[in-house]
C-alpha cells in the first residue's frame, strides 16, 4: 500500500510544481487531468518490465533493402541492406548505426566472409600499397657489414 501512496505523493508534488512554474497557463479543469496524467505514467514506471521467454518475439525483424545477390552485384560498390545505397566501405557506414560488422553480418544472415569492402576497391588500395612499398622489408644498402 505504501507504493499507492507515494505515486499519489509524487504525482500531487509534481501537479503543484506544474502549477507553481509562472509559465503555466492552465484553467480549472487542466488539473485534474493533469494530476490524473501524472499518476497513471508514474504507475506505469513503476510496474515490473514484462520480459517474454521467447526472445524471437523481443528481437526486431529487420528486412534487408536489397538481396544479397544484389548487394554483391557490382564490383565498384556494396550496396546496404540497411537503406539501399551503394557503398565502396561498409565500416563507416555500419558505425554510423552502432553496428559492427558481425552484428550486420547476424542482422542480416549472412556468411562470416560476407565483404564489407568492394572489389575494386580493395584492389586498388592493394596496388597503391604495393607501389608505396607497404609488406616488404627493408632493402640493405650495402654499406652495412656484418
């Protein structure tokens, strides 16, 4: 019983500071629904979170924009199955809507070599990294001895 009385507490003490803010225009009848708005949300509050066994009902169905065939199409771009757009990188993408890229991957059902990159891409990057020297040792300069 004390939980009733403090939801009727709080709800009155948040009612009378509504009331008291000098920037309310409320007229007689706001009140009561005011006071009776504030009870049932507090009520709501503190009622336990029902969680369900199944957690296939608690998940959100998400469906992709495209088809995986689709998505994988071009070789110049990925194209989302979140909003449908081409993508050279996923990554960026994917963090912009808190997403990994194996939370994507399971979102979606996809294979764990699902790419996240294009092919063309990831060819390119690979060929300026090869013309830079990146993945080779160090050519000896003959001046050392040892």
């Amino acid at each position: 019983m004390t939980d009733t009385i403090s939801t009727i507490e709080l709800a009155t003490d948040l009612t009378v500071a509504w009331l008291e803010n000098s920037n309310t225009r409320a007229t007689v009848a706001d009140v009561p629904a005011f006071l009776q708005a504030m009870h049932d949300t507090l009520t709501a509050l503190a009622a336990p979170i029902q969680i369900d066994a199944d957690p296939a009902t608690n998940a959100e169905q998400h469906t992709p924009a495209v088809s995986v065939r689709k998505s994988l199409a071009s070789p110049d771009h990925i194209i989302s199955m979140i909003d449908g757009k081409p993508y050279r990188t996923l990554r960026r993408h994917l963090s912009g809507h808190g997403l990994t890229p194996e939370d994507y991957r399971k979102r979606y059902g996809l294979k764990d070599d699902y790419p996240m990159v294009a092919p063309s891409y990831s060819e390119s990057r690979r060929a300026m990294a090869k013309t830079i020297g990146l993945g080779r040792k160090p050519r000896s300069t003959g001046t050392e001895k040892g």
